[in-house]
C-alpha cells in the first residue's frame, strides 16, 4: 500500500467521519505552516470527507509548488557547488556521487575536502577520490577550511576543471563557529570570484521529517541556500518536507538520495515525486 494511502487509513475516523486531516499532512512532514494552509483549502473545497479527491486536489498542488526552475546558464568555469549541511547528513557521500555522475556525463570534475575537523573526514574523500579517479584537493586536520575551499578553487582552475565540489564539516565547537566558519568560506571564495559558489546546498536528512524546515531557514538565513538535496529517503520518509522547504523558503530541491550507492543519487523530478508520495 502507498505512503499516502497508509497514512488516509491511520487518520480515518469512523464511518462518514471527517479524516484528521491536519494530523495527516504533518504526519506526511509538510510542517505545520503548510499542513494548516492545505487543510483549509481541502474544507473551502467540500473534499474533507472524500479522500480521493482530495487526494488529486493535493496531488495538483503539490505537484506546482515543487516544480524546478529550470537551471541559470553558467558562464564560468568550474561551476562551484557548495555542500553544507549537519554532521552525518550525508554531504560527503553525495559530493562524491555528484562528482560520479558529472565524470559520468563527461565533465571534468574536481573535489574540495573542506571538512578539517577530524582527519577521517579527508579520507573520507580522498577514498572515494581514489575510487572514481577524480582529484580531491585536501589538508591535515586542523587547517583553516577556508583556505583549502580556496586551493581547491585555484587547483580547479588550473586544471581547467568544468566543475569544483567542495565538502564541509557539520560540526564545530558549537552551532554559532560552524555557521562562522561556513560564512568564512562563502566569502573567501567570493573574494576569488564573486559569483563563487554558483550553488550553496544544503544537504539535509530526509529521516528528520519537517525538521529539514527548521534546518534549512537556519542555513539560509546564516549562509545563503540556492537549493537542498534530501537524503535517505530510500526507508519509509517519502520528503513531504521539499514541499514544505518549497512553500516556506522557496527553495527548491535539486536531488534525492535513496540509498548509499552513486547511482541512488538520483534528480529530483516532480512527477515521480508527486507520484511516490501518494503512490501511482
Ligand atoms: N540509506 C542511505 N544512507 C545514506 C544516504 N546518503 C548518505 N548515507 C549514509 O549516511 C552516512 C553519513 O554520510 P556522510 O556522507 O558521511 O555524512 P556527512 O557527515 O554529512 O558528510 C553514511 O553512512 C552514508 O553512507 C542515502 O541517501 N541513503
Ligand atoms: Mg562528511
């Protein structure tokens, strides 16, 4: 049975009852602001008491509201990613799938292992580095993240590089120095090329629910988000929270990873999202 049919069969009530359908929508992690909003939209339309309509009436709107804007020209060579996002969201393992996937389309491709707070970080990288045979450029533990974002940027560009992905740490002392530290390589980077980093996304744990929502408003308030990539949403979290992240702060979500694997990166396309979340 669907995600979204499971969830109409837990917040039905009895017969000819209303489903609860406030409790549903969170449930589905929409958060509260959009749950609130689409639950007095399914009550003006007359559909609280028939799920099946409702469910195309929610189907269409979702189906709008997580459409991607169709990517700005970049004029720059390398195009710069920049992934940020909480310790063990899933940043390294994603750098290096889109890093798999672009060598796959035939772009050359470089890595930046900004991540300095532990030493396994680095490796991390470089072992997938060593794997797909794509340059990492890293620093012993310790070193000043910025200035390696910053290497990896110059290495990149004397390698003719089309694309640069840089790795961030998650953690930090506290959540204020990671924030800090983040803004630092944002601007250490602008410094190089103003335009740099062309995309600044956070990577963001599907298992969380709408705690994405919190996490994203933070990051972009702090650092500035282009867009985010949801990961793990390859158990039963089907990312009612790209909507939410959509809704609230109009960010769109460029990727899903539904597995550890590079090919389980996959890009986000509405209809097939749309169509898993309330089942085809
Ligand atoms: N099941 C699953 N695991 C993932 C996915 N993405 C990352 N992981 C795993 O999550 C863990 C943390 O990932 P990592 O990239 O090291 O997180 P980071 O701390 O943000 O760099 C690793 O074990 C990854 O293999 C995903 O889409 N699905
Ligand atoms: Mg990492």
């Amino acid at each position: 049975m669907s995600f979204w049919n499971q969830l109409v069969n837990r917040f039905r009530g009895g017969s000819g009852e209303e489903i609860d359908w406030e409790a549903l929508l969170i449930e589905a992690d929409l958060g509260i602001k959009l749950a609130t909003e689409w639950v007095d939209e399914i009550r003006a339309e007359g559909l609280s008491r028939t799920p099946e309509k409702a469910e195309l009436f929610l189907r269409e709107k979702m189906t709008k509201l997580v459409r991607i804007p169709p990517p700005l020209p970049i004029k720059h060579k390398p195009e710069v990613i920049l992934l940020i996002g909480v310790n063990g969201s899933g940043k390294t393992t994603t750098a290096a799938k889109l890093a798999a996937k672009a060598k796959q389309e035939g772009r050359l491709v470089h890595l930046g292992a900004a991540d300095t707070f532990r030493a396994a970080a680095a490796e991390q990288l470089e072992a997938w580095g060593a794997r797909l045979e794509i340059p990492v450029t890293s620093a012993a533990p310790g070193t000043d993240p910025a200035s390696v974002a910053v290497r990896s940027l110059l290495a990149s560009q004397e390698a003719k590089s089309d694309l640069l992905i840089i790795d961030t740490a998650g953690r930090q002392a506290n959540k204020r120095n990671l924030l800090l530290e983040l803004q630092k390589i944002k601007r250490s980077l602008q410094k190089k090329v103003e335009t740099i980093p062309h995309h600044t996304w956070l990577v963001a744990d599907g298992t969380t629910g709408s705690g994405v929502i919190q996490q994203a408003k933070e990051f972009h308030e702090a650092i500035g988000l282009t867009g985010i990539i949801v990961t793990k949403l390859d158990g039963s979290a089907q990312g009612g929270m790209v909507a939410a992240v959509r809704a609230e702060i109009g960010l769109p979500t460029y990727y899903l990873g539904r597995g550890e694997k590079p090919e389980d990166l996959k890009r986000f396309e509405a209809k097939d999202f749309v169509d898993r979340f309330f089942g085809e």
